[in-house]
C-alpha cells in the first residue's frame, strides 16, 4: 500500500503562540520538525512502499532515512484539497493510509497494528478510533474531543485507510464528512436524527455506525479501535505541543 501525509497546516491557530513556524509540520519538536516522527514512523513500516507528503521537501530535516521513494506533493488551500492533490499521484488500485503530520507521537508498532487489524475484517474505508481509558492510562489529563457509544467512550483518530479508487467516486459526501470531523454530533446528524438520538443517551454501537455509513456512502466501512493512543493523540494546541516535547525529549 501507498502512504499519504497531509502536511500542508499552515500555523495559524493556537500553536502560533508557542512556535512561529510557518507550518504546523515544520514546528520544533527535541530538535526536528513533527513531521519528522511521522516520516520516521511510516518508514519502518514495511507494507508501506510510497511515501506521498502533501507539503514542502523543506520541512523534512536531515534524518537519517531508509532509502524510501518519497513524493512531495503542493498542498491546496484546505485539507481536502490536499488529499486529492496527494491522490492523484498514486495508483488507484493500491490501498492508501492518509495520517496528518501533527501525530508526532505515532510508532511503527501502532501503524503496523492499525492495518493488521483493517486485514482482518473486510472492508473498503476503515477509520481509527481509541478508547478514552487507553488515552487515560498513558497519558492522563490529555484532552481530546469525546463521544460515548454502548461499547465505551472515544476520541477519532488519525488515521483512515480505503481504496482511492472507492473513494473517488464518493469524494463529495466525503468532503463534508472530513470537514466535521472535530465536531461529532454534527458529523453523526449526516446519519439522521435517529444516531443523534442514540448518541445523547450513549446507546448507539460501533455496528450501527458502520452500517449507516456503508448505506450512505456506497461503501463497506469498518471502525477500527485502536489501544495505542498515539493514534489519537494529534498536536493542535500549546498543551499537546508541551506533552509531545515531553515525551520525546525522553
């Protein structure tokens, strides 16, 4: 499979404030960019056989690298756009796995557990979610957007899996669903009154959610609880940027 990291950010948010980085891929984390950790990340993973990054050679620093066919791809004005920019350059029939490049934490053990478990159940998009008693456990007090379902308490995660020549085909419904992505009761009103419903009360199941979705999309989807929380851990405010400069200090 092919890889695509969406890198294109531009730091304009709540990390300005602690990085003047003209990116948020480029900010300084123990002496390299956070896209860095990604890159580093993906490459130990041997599934992976391109690397598509959807921003500038120059935010990559000097590491010491595998010798990895990598493609650095302009990114468009919102992370959409850049996602199909990252598209375009890949061959439809090879399964992509998009993560951001604010995920300085990942590890080649939780992308590789990722996709072993997308192996083991049929599907065309597969998407990541972690437990928040996982998040917890490891790195308590970390703040996250949560919903509960039946099965648990959750935050999204970072990374999605899926066929582009599946996706392709549906990419405007997708658009929407990626631009709510942070807002959950928004994005489960794209599945009707009745989810949203059952969300307020906790009672609705990963299950219900997958089948409504293939029923909209047109396409198999599967929800992938991930128990690494580095999946869902991503750097988009000061106290994210503290914790990651913690840990990988270390």
């Amino acid at each position: 499979m092919n890889a695509i990291i969406l890198a294109g950010a531009p730091n304009k948010g709540p990390l300005r404030q602690v990085s003047p980085a003209q990116y948020e891929a480029e900010i300084e984390i123990a002496g390299r960019p956070m896209l860095d950790y990604v890159v580093l990340a993906l490459e130990r993973v041997q599934s992976i056989k391109k690397i598509v990054i959807v921003g500038s050679e120059s935010m990559l620093s000097n590491h010491q690298a595998n010798p990895r066919q990598f493609t650095f791809i302009k990114p468009g004005p919102t992370m959409i756009e850049s996602l199909e920019n990252g598209i375009r350059v890949l061959n439809e029939r090879e399964p992509v796995l998009v993560l951001t490049s604010d995920i300085p934490l990942i590890t080649k053990e939780a992308l590789e557990d990722f996709l072993n478990l997308c192996r083991a159940r049929e599907g065309e998009i597969y998407y990541s979610f972690v437990p928040k008693t996982v998040n917890d456990q490891k790195y308590p007090g970390v703040q996250r957007t949560y919903v509960r379902l039946k099965e648990g308490t959750f935050t999204g995660g970072n990374l999605v899996l899926f066929s582009p020549e599946v996706v392709n085909d549906k990419f405007n419904t997708l658009k929407k669903a990626i631009a709510l992505r942070k807002k959950p009761f928004k994005l489960c009103a794209m599945l009707g009154w009745l989810y949203i419903f059952k969300l307020l009360f906790g009672v609705l199941t990963i299950k219900e959610i997958e089948n409504r979705v293939t029923e909209i999309f047109g396409m198999k989807a599967v929800g992938i609880v991930s128990l690494y929380p580095e999946v869902g851990i991503d750097v988009d405010k000061p106290s994210d940027l503290k914790l990651a400069r913690e840990v990988l200090t270390k």
